[in-house]
C-alpha cells in the first residue's frame, strides 16, 4: 500500500509583452529566456517520459497572456530570429574556445543544446502550445488556468471585475486546449471568498494556497496541509458528501518542499556544482566580439553561455561540469525522494487515509533560474517510478476523486508573498494604481450597462477598453514596483493602458470613435480575440427564462401566420448559408438544400437564411423548406470581404425580423463555413441559442498554409466560428484530424457526417441504351474520361491534363470531358495547348445537373485529381451514377475510395499515378465493372435521410445540454 501521493505543481506566467514599434525590446526576452531555457525543456523531459514509458503526473498552469504571447505569429518570427543568434553565438563560441580543453566542451554542449530547441521549436512550426495540448490529452500532464492577466483578485474591488477575469481565462483555456480547465492558480496564491461563486459558475474544481491559509483556517483543517479542504459554500441545503463533489477543492503548498527548493539558504540550487546563474559572456566578454549577441544599443544582457559553477562563497569561479551537475541533480532527487518517503510515512499513521504532498513552484524556477531544474524532474519522475513503490505522483483531480469526502472549511485572506500577506503588492511603491484601477472598474462597468445592443465599431471598441483595463490590472507591475528592478517599466505599463482605457471611455461616452487608434490598440494589445465586454454588465443581457430560449417554448405555442406550422416541429432550425439554389459556387449550395429537405421530412422546421439571387423570391418554400433571401451588393475582386461583412449584417436584421416581428422561434442555428460566422456569433449572444457549425473546407487547406492577410482573416473567422459551436459537424476524418489540428478543438466536440447523394437522380438508366447518343462531347466509339468540379487549383485538372498525353498513347480515342467553370479556366486551356491534347479536352462550363447527370451516366471513368478535398461529393455521385472512380488519396476521397475495392486512388500531384490507374479501367472492362458494383453496395453508407437523423442527434445533444445548463 503506498504512503503518499506527491502533487507537483508548476506555475507558468509571464506579463503580456508585445511591442510593434521595436523588436529588441529587452522585456521580450522575458518570453525567449524562459522559452529556450524552461519551456521548451520541460516539454522534451515530459515526452522523453513518456517515449521510455516512465509513468509520471505533473501539473501545469499556463497564464493567458503567456498562451496568447505563445500563440502569437509576430512573437514566434522573433523567438526564431533569436534563435538563430544563439546559433551563430554558439557556432562563434565553438571556435573561440577551441584551445581551452574546460572550457571548449561546454561550448559545444551549450551548441548541441540550442539546436535541440531550435529543433523542437521548428517541429511545433513555432507554437509550442501544440505540444502541451498533446501531454495534457496523455493525462499525464493536466494543465490548468490563471486568471485573465493575473491580476491580484484580492485588490480587485468589483465582483464584475473578478468574474471577467476569471470567464476570460477560462474561455481562452478552451480555444486553445479544447476542454474547460479543472483547476485553475490564483495569481500569487492570493485567496479571497469573493471569488468562489465565480470558480463555481464555470467549475473550477480546484485551486491552490499558501499554507498559511491553512493555519487561520475555520475550523481548522485536522489533516494540516496532507490533505486538500473544500471550500465552505455558505449553503445548508447540501450534506457533506455533495459539498466534496460540488465544492471547490483548495490545496495548501508543503513548506518543507517549497524550503528544499527555493531557500537562498538550503535550497538545493545554490548547490557548489551548479551552474551560476550571474556570469554570463555577454558580461564577460569584450564588446567588440559579444555586440553583435546583445541589445543594439550596447547594453549588456544574459545570452545563456554562462561556463562557471557556483563554486562557493568569495570564491573565484571554477569551470561548470555539466556532468558532474547531472550527478548532482540526481543525488538531489534521490534526497527530495527520501524526505517525501519520511513525510508521507508518518503523515500517513495519523490519518487513516493515504495523504498527499502538494508542491508548487514558479515554472521558471526550472531551467531558468535553475538551470538543473529540468533534469532534477526527470531524475526525480524516473526514481519514483523505478527506485520504489511508496508514492507516487497525482494530479488534483485524481487525488479528489479517490475519496467521498473532505472537511470543509471557510479561509481567510491570504497569499504566499511576503509574510503570507499582501503588502508586496500594496504599499507605498506602487499603492498609487489601485485608486485608477478602481476607478476604471467602474467606468467599464458603466459602459456594459449602457451598451447592450452596440454597432459593431462601438462593441471593438468596449471590447478593447476592457482589455486595456485588463492589462493594467496584472499584479507583475505592482510586483516590479516593489522589487526594484525594472520599475519605469512597470509605471510606464500601468499608466499606457490606464490611459489607453481613458481615451477609449471618452470616445463611447461621446459617441465619437477614433477608428484608427482603436485599430491600433487592436493592433498592440491583441490578446483574446473572443473578449466580451458584457462581462462587466451588473446583470446579464438576455434572460436564461425559457421564454427566451426557443427550445423552451411551450409546445401548445404555435407559430404566426406568417409562418404557419400545424404542431410543434421537431427541431426548429435557423441555417445560415451564403450559397442555396439556384445559386451555387460550389459543393456547399447542394449539400445545404439536401439536409435541409431531408430534416424537414424527418419533422423539423427549417429555415434558410441565404443569398438573393435575380428572379427568385426573397421569401418562399422550396420543397418544404422556408428561404429568405437578403440582397447584397455582389462580390467584386478584392471587395469580397466587405461583402461578407455586408452579406453578415442583413442576415442579421431579416433574423431580427423573423425573431420579433414574425415572431418565428428557433431552438438552434446551424451555420454552414465561415461566410457566416458574425451573424451565427452575434444571434447566439442575443438569443441564447446554441450554434451547430458545419465546416465544409479551411482556408490553410486551399492554400496548403496561410499566407496573406485575407487568408488570414477568413482563418480566424474559421476558428471563432468552430469556438462558438456547441458542436462542429465535418465531412470526413480527413476533416476531423485537420479541424482539431488547426482549431485545437476536442475531438468530442466533432460530428463527422458525410455529404450525401440521392441515388435515385443518378443510377444508371438500364432502358436507355442510346444515352451515348445524346451526348454532346464524345462521337461513338470514342472512349470519355470526365471531370466534374470547379476548376480551382486544388482540384488538380492542371494534373490531369499532364497525365492526358500518356492515356492517349494507349487510347487515342479518349476524351476529357471538363464540366465546371473557374478562374483557371484560360489556363488550363492553355495548357491543352501546350501539350497537344487541345482536340481531346472539352471545356464545358457550367453544366446543369440533367447535362451533368447525363454525362456521369455515360461516361467510362471519372477522374477527381484533387490536392485539396474535405469530402469529395462529386466521386459519390460518380459512383452512384455506376461509372468507375479514379481519385487522389487526399483527403475525404480517402473515406470514399477505397483502392482497388470502391474505386482506384492515385497519389496526389502525381501525373503518371493518374495515367496509370485511368489506363487500367479503360483496359480492364472486368475490373471496371467490379469497383462499380462494390461501389454502389456501400452508397447507403451516404444516404441523406440517414445522414439527416444523424444530424439530428447533434441537435438533441446542444439543445439537451443548453436546457440542462440553464436549469442548474
């Protein structure tokens, strides 16, 4: 039976850094200090673990502003060039100590060091947040939150302030990790009550304290620090054993481990075989060579080489050993072990249950300002798990759960600064900000309450004005203050967004928006994208009464005259497209018409919200289906984007219309791509209703990578779309593994239903043995290769063309046949040109769905040469109309064809794979029949209806969840 349980703790933040008018601004290297020397190391000692099986549990707690400085491009560019500095340094160094036989050996190790981070930090394709997200899903590594920009809770004077701090971090948490945080560490340890109801609002289980919380506890806790209490709730409606499954958890920090580590004393990184943290070669080392490795200015900084030990005392410094520093930290995680051993022990006798350690330290400790740190741990996981079975680490949340019940207790007060109270963060070096950050508290609660329903450009601007406020509010410039070090730093940030606050009140207040500095402030200060003012609102905007939620409504409630409904349908569903017949760009148009039909078939109301189109009706039902089409200026070039923008706000205003004046209710909206997104966004904050979002394609899939501004753009609209959906609907895995990958969303927030086909449209016609006669593009006796799709450059035609002139050796009889239109058109005509197979290419252009339909009926083999495809609907119905399927493996096709089976695949961008397969269908009359018929024995796999009753369990799940949260 094991003695204990070690509950190990880190604690990553740092201020939120980012300046666009300099990129040597010394603060930045806060991040790229604490990135290459504890970051990333910690993260190749946590997958090192797990790569030789060691079983091991740590937990981590990553800041918002230090997730969004890791998450952001312009400071991934500037790690990287720094990086490539410490290379050329180290490459420099190497040289330089060639003749030193002490010395010369740490220059190649520091060298070989650098670029494994520079290694790890390129595999991560700069964001290294990929790689905790992928510990955190092993559960060996359960990462929690800080609050929003760690601010001090305790001095924070209104509860609206607090719980904005608190909902930020945890909706910043879920964007990027996918799943709300278990735990969350208040900034600096700093408990006050004030803030349980808002852990319980958005369950934060646990949190963590200093141990003299514990002692001024009531009553007092009789396990001491061994075991975690839960928090009194002032509630007598809840026995005991609710509270330990309802209340949150506090776990008190171990003095005798926090003393092992951090006394200046006895603390083990003071050891004589350490490395010395305060000799550094860009002190060291004549100006002339190192000035090119330090600030341009000439001002001397760390650059990492650090090549002597602690030594000892008025010593001189003696060369650092890195082995002898290794054996050091093992012998100290043997000795941290040993002490852990005895604790637990004698713990244990007293308790009769088994008791836990919690140790908590600053990240940074580890390889920062210990450069042993990291692999102190990894001594440490590895002796737990092979040296002995008296204990073992736990996280949290598996250490509440192996007991019914803990006492529960009411704390006061307190935090682990100095002497366990606040003054390092109130007294006369830095008391002067409270009196304005109280002050803009109430000024931001001001503004929520007189702007329910802003425009667009005053909601920028409140969103901005409570993240200045924010920042202003992070309790590392008080810190600063009182430390002494970089203290005009800390003024001028504390004054910068208190008065960037200011600027942005005066303009609200007034009605008068300088929209060009709120862009810039957007600009600078761009952390939490998806920031809600309405936070900081005293009550909430929308009523969670169920006379508000259309799922709610009573069922005996039946709809206006307007929109007329005989009983209460079974879901009632706003969709929103840009695309619905007869307008159709793409696949997107034919899938929301067949799922929307199909829903309706199965009892639900549906209505499209879509594109007017000349000569059709801005309001009529097509085949059981309400549309309502708005008009909108239509695309030109670049314009594009504003025609989204405009696209978005009429969808919005014919919403309102049908919510208000009509008096249509709704129980969700499902939005198709992110043509969409600000309309889905905007209608879910103002009806409560939950979204269900389909992504049919990305843009850094049609573009292998983002790029440009406005892919950068429509990206961003693709993940705030995927962040407000109760649910994410995707076509294929191929879909999945990219939206997770891009968007870090949870795997069970994902629904993969495949586009479906109605086979009925497209089987062949076995009485009509005449159909090639009808056929407008190919004479008798020749051969049809057919293209359908747009032409576009992931669509791949460009291959297929390459690939003609080898088909035509074999088969000179053969046409392609190219039906679709795109910007490539005149190119790839050109190209026919070019390689002579102009008189064996039909460009068709638009082609209706009779045309279309015939043609796949008739035609000898379908080729989708794709680079690019979520689904590939095309093939389906190719498949359906009986004719064999040649496709790249790329993609959904993968989830369609399967080689040799259902059809041929071909790798992707491969001319000659293409020739290949298309030859051995038209060769092998056997072979083609096969894959048809195999073919069309697995299309009820993409049945609309069984795809629509699909849909419709994702339905249930948000509407059910949404009615669950708002009745408890």
């Amino acid at each position: 039976m094991k003695s204990g349980y070690l509950n190990l703790v880190l604690h990553a933040h740092l201020p939120f850094v980012r300046h666009l008018d300099k990129d040597d601004r010394l603060e930045e290297r806060w991040l790229f200090e604490a990135m290459t020397e504890t970051y990333i190391p910690l993260l190749q000692v946590f997958q090192q673990l797990l790569y030789d099986g060691v079983d091991f549990r740590v937990t981590i707690s990553l800041s918002p502003p230090l997730i969004s400085m890791l998450d952001d491009k312009l400071l991934e560019s500037r790690y990287e060039k720094h990086l490539q500095n410490l290379l050329h340094l180290a490459s420099r160094e190497v040289s330089r100590t060639a003749g030193d036989e002490q010395i010369h050996p740490l220059a190649q190790e520091y060298q070989r060091r650098f670029h494994s981070i520079h290694d790890f930090f390129c595999s991560y394709h700069g964001n290294i947040l990929t790689a905790f997200r992928e510990l955190h899903e092993t559960g060996k590594v359960e990462l929690i939150t800080s609050t929003a920009t760690h601010a001090f809770l305790p001095y924070v004077e209104t509860d609206e302030a607090l719980r904005a701090q608190i909902s930020t971090a945890v909706s910043v948490f879920e964007s990027h990790f996918g799943t709300r945080p278990n735990g969350i560490w208040l900034p600096e340890c700093a408990y006050t009550s004030r803030i349980l109801p808002f852990l319980r609002e958005f369950k934060i289980r646990y949190f963590f304290v200093d141990s003299l919380t514990f002692d001024t506890a009531r009553p007092l806790p009789v396990f001491a620090t061994f075991s975690p209490v839960i928090l009194d709730s002032g509630e007598n409606s809840r026995d005991e054993q609710e509270q330990a499954v309802w209340g949150q958890a506090a776990f008190a920090r171990d003095e005798a481990c926090s003393e092992q580590v951090w006394s200046s004393v006895h603390g083990y990184p003071g050891d004589f075989d350490y490395r010395e943290y305060y000799r550094d070669i860009g002190f060291d080392l004549d100006e002339a060579y190192i000035g090119p490795h330090i600030h341009a200015e000439g001002m001397r900084v760390n650059t990492g080489f650090k090549y002597y030990r602690v030594t000892g005392k008025d010593m001189n410094k003696v060369p650092y050993d890195f082995e002898r520093a290794r054996s050091k930290a093992a012998e100290h995680a043997a000795h941290f072990l040993y002490t852990r051993q005895q604790q637990l022990a004698a713990a244990g006798h007293q308790m009769g249950r088994i008791p836990v350690v919690t140790a908590t330290y600053d990240a940074e400790l580890f390889g920062h300002w210990w450069y042993e740190g990291p692999i102190f741990l990894d001594m440490l996981f590895r002796k737990m798990y092979y040296d002995q079975d008296d204990i073992s680490t736990v996280t949290p949340l598996e250490y509440l759960s192996r007991y019914p019940d803990f006492q529960s207790c009411s704390l006061s007060f307190s935090t682990w600064g100095r002497d366990g109270y606040g003054d390092v963060w109130l007294n006369p070096t830095n008391d002067w900000i409270y009196p304005a950050l109280h002050d803009a508290e109430r000024k931001m609660r001001q503004l929520a309450a007189k702007n329910p329903s802003p425009s667009l450009i005053v909601k920028r601007a409140l969103n901005q004005a409570a993240r200045e406020l924010m920042l202003a509010q992070s309790s590392d410039f008080a810190f600063i203050m009182d430390a002494k070090s970089t203290v005009d730093y800390a003024v001028s940030r504390t004054k910068q967004h208190v008065n960037r606050f200011g600027a942005l009140f005066e303009m609200i207040h007034s009605g008068e928006i300088d929209v060009d500095y709120l862009s810039q402030l957007e600009t600078i200060d761009n952390l939490f994208p998806a920031m809600d003012y309405s936070l900081y609102a005293r009550r909430r905007l929308f009523s969670h009464s169920s006379a508000r939620l259309g799922s709610s409504i009573s069922p005996t409630q039946t709809s206006p005259p307007s929109i007329s409904a005989p009983q209460r349908s079974r879901f009632r569903v706003l969709m929103l497209s840009w695309e619905f017949p007869p307008m159709s760009v793409g696949g997107l148009s034919r899938h929301v018409h067949d799922l929307a039909c199909h829903l309706v078939m199965l009892g639900c109301e549906v209505h499209v919200v879509t594109t007017a189109i000349d000569g059709y009706p801005l309001d009529e039902s097509v085949d059981g289906v309400f549309v309502h089409r708005v008009r909108v200026l239509r695309p030109d070039g670049d314009s594009f984007i504003h025609f989204v923008l405009q696209l978005n706000l009429m969808m919005l205003d014919r919403t309102r219309a049908l919510i208000e004046d009509e008096g249509a209710q709704f129980d969700l909206i499902h939005a198709h791509d992110w043509l969409v997104t600000m309309a889905a966004k905007t209608l879910k904050e103002h009806t409560l209703l939950p979204v269900v979002a389909t992504i049919h394609a990305t843009e850094h899939g049609r573009n292998h990578g983002i790029f440009t501004d406005t892919q950068r753009h429509i990206h961003h609209r693709e993940w705030v779309l995927t962040y407000e959906a109760s649910r994410v609907i995707v076509c294929s895995s191929y879909m999945r593994d990219e939206v997770m990958r891009l968007f870090q969303l949870p795997q069970d927030k994902l629904a993969i239903l495949p586009n479906g086909v109605t086979r009925e449209v497209l089987l062949p016609h076995s009485g009509n043995p005449s159909a090639r006669d009808v056929n407008p593009y190919v004479q008798s006796g020749e051969r049809m290769v057919l293209f359908v799709g747009r032409l576009v450059r992931e669509k791949g035609v460009h291959v297929l063309l390459e690939a003609a002139p080898a088909i035509l050796r074999e088969f000179p009889n053969t046409k392609f046949v190219i039906v679709g239109k795109g910007p490539m058109m005149e190119e790839l005509m050109l190209q026919a040109e070019r390689l002579r197979v102009s008189d064996n290419v039909v460009f068709t252009g638009y082609a209706n769905d009779e045309l279309r339909n015939l043609l796949l009926r008739v035609a000898d083999a379908t080729v989708f040469p794709s680079l690019y495809e979520p689904f590939g609907i095309v093939a389906l119905e190719a498949m359906a109309a009986g004719v064999p399927v040649v496709a790249s493996a790329v993609g959904g096709l993968r989830d369609i064809v399967e080689h040799g089976h259902t059809g041929l695949t071909t790798f992707p961008g491969d001319a000659i794979s293409i020739a290949a397969q298309v030859i051995r269908v038209l060769a092998d009359p056997l072979l083609a029949q096969s894959l048809t018929e195999a073919a069309l024995s697995r299309l009820c796999k993409f049945d609309w209806h069984n795809i629509a009753e699909n849909t419709v369990k994702v339905y249930e799940q948000v509407v059910h969840r949404l009615s669950v949260s708002t009745t408890t």
